[in-house]
C-alpha cells in the first residue's frame, strides 16, 4: 500500500521546529547535556554498510578509561535500574554521570519530537545516524520507540550498498532533496531500477536479482510492510 506522502520542505520546517523546542525543553530542565542548535536535515554522502571513498587510514586513539559500574552515582538522589544499566561502560572517568544520562535523555526527547511532527523522519533521523547513539537510549530510557529502531535496522541511507547488504522489498524515500536519485543494477551490470523523486515522496521496488543499489540525496529509504 502507498503511503500518503507530504513534500520534504514541509517536513524539514516541521522538523526544524520540532528540534528548536526539544533544545528549549532541555534548557528549562537545566541538564547538563549540550543543546546546541541543529541544522536541517539534509542528506548524507554515505551511511552504514555504504561503500566509502578510500583515504588514508583513520589512527586509533586509545578511548579514556570508564567510570566502573559501582561508582555510578550521581551528585545528589539515585540513578534509576534503567538509568544505570544505561550508564554502564558509557561515562568517562572524571565526567559526571548525570551528564551522560542527560544526553541519553536529550535524544529521547527528539525521538519524541520527531515522532510527532513526522514519524518517518524520526526513523529515518535512526537510520543514518542523524540522531546519534539512538539505540541504547531507546533501549534504557524510552522503550516506547523500540518500534523506531526496528524499523530502523531495515532501512537504508543514501550510499551504495552490494550483494548481502541487499535485502528486496518495497522501500519508500525519507525527505528526499530536489537531486534525490537512485539505481538498482543486477548481476550483469544492466540497470534494473533507476529514477529520481524531484523533492516528493516516493516508493521503490528493490527485486531479488538487484546486486547493487545506489541512492543519493535522498536521505534514507524505510520498508513498508515486512521484508522478504
């Protein structure tokens, strides 16, 4: 079934709005978390599993030590079961705890924005990593949106994906830009699919033959209904 879809400007104001009074929501409760102001969505170069330009290789830093589980206490009260099991293995020693939670707490408050304003940005937010550390947030703090992340582990973002990393169905397009484009080619090397969604909303049909898709400047692309 197609989805009733809404012009992707309209969803990026929406969205604006949405993340301006998230980042006031924060403040007023004077967390300790960063609130700094977030652009418009707009789409990504490449997102996980996509095939990157090749550069030289990035040099490992060793991370900080973290914060042991016992020691996971905040200046004032308790942490919550929930609260810690997020807490755990996640605060840098020297940082407060109560810092960190409140980050993880900042990103539920948009997922919940988002939700309301457009439930398929929210997704798509997932998807390429817009809303970062999504996953173990919703999983401790708001346990509502589990569905998000399920439907998240499914779709894609713009990129070039290959053999395994593609799974056939019906995909539609999350806040496509006006140079939204894609292609599926099969294991010949002759395209399958291709076209572009101009700005709007738009659904696509990966087949079972596809051994390469690529999408670009169209965000991220979600299932509709279950996948084969």
């Amino acid at each position: 079934m197609r989805h009733p879809f809404r012009a992707g400007a309209a969803v990026v104001v929406v969205l604006t709005a949405a993340l301006a009074a998230c980042g006031s929501s924060a403040e007023e409760r004077g967390g300790a978390g960063p609130a700094a102001a977030r652009a418009p969505i707009a789409a990504p170069s490449a997102g996980p599993g996509t095939t990157a330009a090749e550069g030289p290789p990035a040099r490992r830093t060793s991370e900080p030590p973290k914060l042991p589980s016992d020691e996971l206490t905040p200046a004032t009260g308790s942490f919550s079961r929930k609260q810690k099991e997020y807490l755990v293995d996640r605060v840098p020693r020297g940082m407060d705890p109560a810092a960190v939670l409140q980050t993880g707490q900042e990103t539920c408050d948009r997922l919940r924005f988002l939700v309301k304003a457009d439930r398929d940005v929210a997704v798509g937010a997932i998807v390429t990593g817009e809303i970062a550390d999504a996953k173990p947030a919703v999983e401790h703090l708001c346990t509502q949106h589990r569905d998000l992340l399920r439907e998240a582990d499914r779709g894609y973002p713009d990129g070039t994906y290959r053999n395994e990393q593609i799974r056939p169905g019906r995909y539609r397009d999350v806040s496509p830009t006006g140079n939204c484009t894609w292609q599926i080619t099969g294991a010949d090397g002759g395209t399958l699919d291709s076209g572009s969604a101009a700005g709007k909303r738009t659904s696509i049909t990966v087949p079972r033959q596809a051994r390469v898709f690529t999408s670009t400047g169209c965000y991220a692309w979600l299932p509709e209904g279950d996948l084969g």
